[in-house]
C-alpha cells in the first residue's frame, strides 16, 4: 500500500468507536460498533502529574540508545473543555525537554487532534488524529517528517486509570507494515 493512500484511510472521518485496533499495534481496521461522542475523552487527565520519560533520540536507524527523563506534565482544560493544553517539564542526564501539547476535538468527526511543541526548536509537529476506542483505549495516527522523509506516526494512550496512565509514540518507515516506539510516558497524578 503507497503511503498517502495509507495515511488518507486513517485520517478519514471515521466516527469514534467504529476503530478497532489489533493488539499487536497494526493500523485500525473499521468495525461495527455504533459511534460514540467523546467531546470529555480527556477529563481524567486534568491535573498534575509526575511524568517517567523514555525516549529514543535517533529513531529508525537501528539504534536502542534510550534517554531517561523525570518531571511534571500539568494538563488543564481550556475554551471551556472542548480542548486541553498539556504542559511538558522533564530533566535527565542528556538535558531538559520542554513542550506544549494542544489537543482540540472535532465534534463532527467525532476525533481529536494531537498537536505537539518542543520550545527546543519552537515549531509544531504534524498533528495526529484519531480517538479513544470502547475500552478507553486511545489511538492517533498521523504523517511527519523524519530526516527529509516521510513517516507514518502512531499515538497510543493506555492503561489509563484515575491514577496513571501511558504514552507511547512510534514511527513507520514502511507504511505501517512495521512500527518502532521511540517515546514511552508513564504519568502518576501529584
């Protein structure tokens, strides 16, 4: 499948919950399952919380040498909670990584869409799209640049709880035919 074939099935506006996705972290297939509005599908994030980085700095080049941060991501709902803004503080051995991410809902798609910030080199990244699935799941895909070429982008958020949750990126080189993460978050409410 040619990438921007791929990359327009997933950006479709296909209602929340008519994904599905594989357990093995394949790109989501339709299902039947009626859509469900998810306008409040961030609610449980608000707040402050203390944020285990991992991070891959040379993704796709065969390298495994992670970076390992600590801090605090502070998230509040903003333009009355149809969007929120998270705020990223984290510190390791290599440095400090700073970044704001904007995520507004569409309430016609039924989608949110993932927007990121790094105050290292001030500039947005491509947004992802997508949604939280029936079991609070949520799943973002979206297309970037890495290194002048094109990459397929996946966004997943889980195990989500009143208490922590997790967040994990990864990029595919080859349409989505395979993935590698290169950004694991494990956040726990202060």
């Amino acid at each position: 499948m040619n990438l921007r074939l791929f990359v327009a099935l997933m950006l479709a506006a296909t209602p929340v919950g008519a994904y599905s996705a594989d357990p093995a972290g394949r790109p989501p297939t339709a299902a039947t399952s009626a859509p469900r509005d998810g306008p409040h599908d961030f609610d449980w994030e608000i707040g402050r919380w203390t944020t285990q980085l991992r991070y891959l700095p040379e993704p796709l080049t065969g390298s495994n040498h992670w970076l390992d941060y600590r801090g605090t991501s502070d998230v509040r709902a903003v333009l009355g909670g149809r969007a929120n803004l998270v705020e990223l503080s984290v510190a390791g051995t290599a440095g400090k990584i700073e970044g704001v991410a904007l995520r507004l809902y569409n309430p016609k798609a039924h989608q949110w869409t993932l927007n990121f910030a790094s105050i290292r080199n001030g500039q947005l990244t491509a947004p992802v799209h997508g949604a939280f699935d029936a079991n609070g799941r949520g799943l973002f895909y979206g297309q970037d640049t890495l290194d002048g070429r094109a990459v397929l982008v996946r966004f997943v958020i889980s195990e989500v709880t009143p208490h922590s949750a997790r967040f994990e990126q990864a990029y595919s080189a080859d349409a989505g035919a395979t993935w590698e993460v290169n950004w694991i978050a494990v956040d726990t409410r202060r």
